[in-house]
C-alpha cells in the first residue's frame, strides 16, 4: 500500500512540474511577443530581456503560482 501511495504522488508532483513548465513557456512567450510589438531594435531587445530575467530573479518565492513579497 506504501508504494502505491509513493506512486500516486510522485504522478502528482510530476503532473505539477509539467504544469509550471507550460506556465513558464507562456510567460516566455507573451514577454517575447510584446518586445517584438514594441519594435525594439537588437541592443534594446538584449538590454529588456536582461531586465526581466534580473526581476525574475529577485521576485521572491511564489506559492500556488503567485509571487510572495520577502
């Protein structure tokens, strides 16, 4: 019964990883699409795409998909 419950939620935890991976491809997606909107040219493209991944990377811990402030 242990191992089918081990099982069980390790399905669960992987189905949640596939879940924040397609997130992440959206987020990419929509910030890469509105760069392409905005017309910037290839420095200001290089110089938005650094500012994002710096905010990403300061932007706290998340639960349930939502940004906690620290």
């Amino acid at each position: 019964m242990r191992f089918a419950k081990a099982a069980h939620d390790m399905g669960i935890a992987e189905r949640v990883i596939e879940l924040e991976q397609q997130r992440a491809e959206l987020v990419t997606g929509a910030f890469l699409a509105a760069i392409d909107a905005l017309g910037f040219v290839p420095g200001e493209r290089s110089w938005a795409i650094g500012v994002f991944l710096d905010r990403l990377s300061v932007a706290g811990p998340a639960v349930a998909g939502e940004v906690v402030p620290s």
